[in-house]
C-alpha cells in the first residue's frame, strides 16, 4: 500500500509518538503534527509524500517556532530518496531538522526515526582541505569550465604530464632528469613510472618516450602554461 495523501502519514506518526508518551494533536497553526510530553519541549512534525526542498523549508519555518523538528515521508523505494540518502541526511543534520520515514510495505504502518533534531557543529577535514589548496596553487591558469560534465578534468597532474608529453614529442626519448629541468616539472621521473594515462614508455634505463596514446593526449588537450616556480 502506498500512501495516496499526506494524511495517511499522520496516524503512524501519531501512533509513534503516542507510544513514547507524547499528547498528539494535528494541524495546531502551520504545523502539521505537535507533540507535547509534560514540560518537555514540544515536536513539531511535518509530513510529505516525498523528501523534497518544499519540506526542508517547512521545517526550517517551523525551527522559529520550536527547536525539536521532524521531517516525515515515506520510506524510500529503491527508485526514492535512498538514492541520496547520505546527501539528506547530511543536509537535515547540517539544518538541525530530525527525519523519519513511514513505512507502508509491512503490514500496519510503521515510523523509523532515521535522524533526531539537535545543533550540528561541521568538523574540517583538513587533510582535504589541504589537498584542495595545493591543487588550486599547483593547477596553471584556470582551464576547466566549472559545472562542465562529462569531460576531462585538468587537473595540476594531468598539466604536468601534459608539458612532459609535449618535451617529448619534441625531443624525442628523454633522460627523466632532463625531462625535468627542461620542463619545470620537478616529478618528472615519478610521472613516468606512474604511467597514470598511459602515455610514457620506458626504453632505457632513466630514459623515457612518448607512446601512441600519449601522442593524442598531447593532441586533445591545450598546451599548458609553463610550470609554476
């Protein structure tokens, strides 16, 4: 059984909160559900048939009146919002927002309290953060058309690679030393051994050419700018 309303999801809930002590009473001013237990502070619930922004909304409206809000849907198909479930539940957290999901696939209805409502205090990842500056310092001029999909990225990494592809369509088989100081592309020889894009062969020790599909990486790509100092 599907819920054809917004309705239907309201005796489960109700039938949820009543069983942990809580006096229920629907459509008390803009909010869909209010829940009250003794001096405690009240929950607010509001229903939908989908997790959508209209909800998120709702329930921020609702965080002006009361600090214990709940978002209620019905659970998730295969096809729902579990598809996006961790980005959900990571934006419901962020807000402060509780979500939970009414089940209609199991005999009577059923509520799962899959997030409560409180204050979120994001932590940094720092190890990323840095990640993401040395890549903004290391990248040459700004080559990748932001929003874009579907296309390959540019990446600092993929530049160098490009101007040792380049050295080397050039000059021919190239000593990773040489390759280096030529270029300005100080990891030279780690980028060779690496091999990432399949572009570089080695023919002799140290010694390094550009392979077939090196020469179409050159090719596809605009030529870098010169190598940061």
């Amino acid at each position: 059984m599907k819920p054809a309303a917004e309705s239907d999801l309201y005796a489960p809930v109700k039938a949820f909160l009543e069983a942990q002590g809580y006096e229920v009473k629907a459509e008390i001013g803009p909010c869909d559900v209010l829940a009250v237990r003794g001096e405690e502070e009240p929950v607010v619930v509001e229903l939908k048939l989908s997790f959508s922004l209209a909800l998120v909304m709702q329930g921020v409206a609702r965080q002006a009146l009361f600090d214990q809000v709940y978002l209620a849907v019905p659970a998730s198909g295969a096809r729902g919002w579990r598809l996006r479930y961790k980005d959900i539940t990571r934006l419901c957290r962020r807000l402060g927002l509780g979500l939970l999901a009414v089940r209609f696939d199991r005999g009577a209805p059923t509520v799962e309290a899959h997030l409560d409502p409180g204050p979120y205090a994001p932590r940094r990842n720092a190890a990323r953060r840095g990640r993401l500056l040395r890549e903004f310092q290391r990248r040459a001029g700004d080559p990748n058309r932001g929003g874009a999909s579907g296309e390959k990225r540019v990446t600092a990494y993929r530049q160098d690679a490009l101007r040792l592809a380049a050295h080397l369509a050039a000059a021919g088989p190239t000593k990773a030393a040489v390759a280096a100081r030529e270029t300005g592309v100080a990891r030279a020889g780690a980028i060779f051994r690496a091999d990432h894009y399949g572009w570089f062969q080695r023919v002799a020790r140290g010694v390094y050419a550009l392979t077939p599909d090196g020469e179409t990486g050159v090719r596809a790509f605009p030529p870098p700018p010169a190598a940061p100092k």
